[in-house]
C-alpha cells in the first residue's frame, strides 16, 4: 500500500469513527465531519447499544493502532487489578513505547512512531527496543540512538516540528525535546491521557462477550 493510499484510509477511517487519527484526518474533519459515503451526511438510524460499544472498542483501536488479539490481552490484564478497569486499560495502553514516543513529540503520528520503534531507533534505558507493544516502566528513559539523531525526521522533532499538530505533553512524561529524551516519571492517570475514548463503553463490549 503506497504513503498516498494509506493516508486516504486513515482519512476514511477517522470520519467513519468521528475522531481524527491524523494531522491530515484532522483537517478533513474541520471540513467534511459527517461519515463517508453518499449517505454520510443523512441522519443514520439509532445505533443498537452492541453496535455503539463495537464502535467504542473500535476507536481505541484505531487510536494505538493495535490488533484485536493485542487489545483483548491488556483488557484482561486490566481487569485483574484493582481499581476500574476501563481506566486501567487505557492507562495500560498509555505506557506503550510507542505511545509514548508520540505523546513526546518524536514522532507526528502513531503509525510513525510504530515505525520509528521498529526500525531500532529508540533505545530504553540505553539498550535497542524495536517492540512497539513494549511497556516502559515508570523512572525508564526513551531516547533516540545517537547515530539516528542526524536523520531529517529527528532533527524536524527536536526542534518542535511537531509540537502544533499533537496534544500538549502529559505531567506523566519529562521531555528535553532537544535531546530527543522523555522520561515515564510515574504511571498515567486516565484523565490525562489524550485520547477519545468512553472507556466504560468497551468494558462493556467485552463483559457482554
């Protein structure tokens, strides 16, 4: 699939879950937010509540750019701790590698920072991690190799290049942009995770499975 054809689906994708998955999703959706397709701008039937949770579940996939298998995994591992587990899931999620490559400015979108981390660019506490699922620990620090350090995409991060098209930096994560380094200082709270998602929704996607 060429850069071309992937942006068009993210960009079909966005409208047809009401959130945008891209910089460029997100300017579309300034101007055409309805759904695609020639019915999109008609009023749509009311949803049945297992289509409003699949839809939910959809979004947050959408939103870290997993697999099904992968979410149900963490879900479960969510609702083995204590505490409410919609907010446990998306806090689990937050502490991805490659979440949190995105949320510190390294990269502009989620399928690039997957990409980044795949392509051992990002290093944890000192040593090459090319798992995007990785789950980084509060105190661990993410840097990028220093021999990657000179390519265009890094130099563009340091400097900010990024910084108008992504959420303000979470009090979770300490970045020196310049340095290209973020440091997890404690676990994420789900108030201030920047995503869209009525967690609850997907617990009861999966409760009522």
């Amino acid at each position: 699939m060429s850069k071309i054809t992937r942006s068009r689906a993210k960009v079909r994708q966005s409208r047809a879950l009401g959130i945008a998955l891209t910089p460029k999703a997100a300017r579309y959706l300034e101007k055409r937010p309805y759904a695609p397709g020639q019915h999109g701008r008609t009023k749509r039937k009311s949803d049945s509540d297992y289509a409003v949770r699949l839809r939910e579940k959809q979004r947050l996939r959408a939103q870290y750019g997993i697999r099904e298998k992968q979410l149900r995994i963490v879900f479960n591992e969510a609702r083995r701790q204590q505490g409410l587990t919609g907010e446990n899931l998306v806090e689990l999620l937050e502490m991805r590698l490659d979440a949190l490559v995105l949320r510190a400015g390294f990269a502009r979108t989620q399928a690039q920072a997957r990409q980044i981390v795949v392509h051992r660019h990002i290093l944890v506490d000192g040593k090459i991690v090319d798992r995007p699922s990785y789950r980084v620990k509060p105190g661990q620090l993410i840097h990028v190799k220093e021999r990657s350090e000179a390519l265009e995409p890094f130099q563009v991060a340091a400097v900010g290049g990024h910084v108008d098209v992504l959420p303000a930096v979470p009090a979770y994560l300490d970045v020196t942009l310049d340095k290209l380094e973020a440091k997890l200082v404690r676990r994420p709270m789900r108030i201030e995770v920047p995503i869209t998602c009525e967690e609850q929704l997907v617990v009861e996607y999966y409760s009522g499975r």
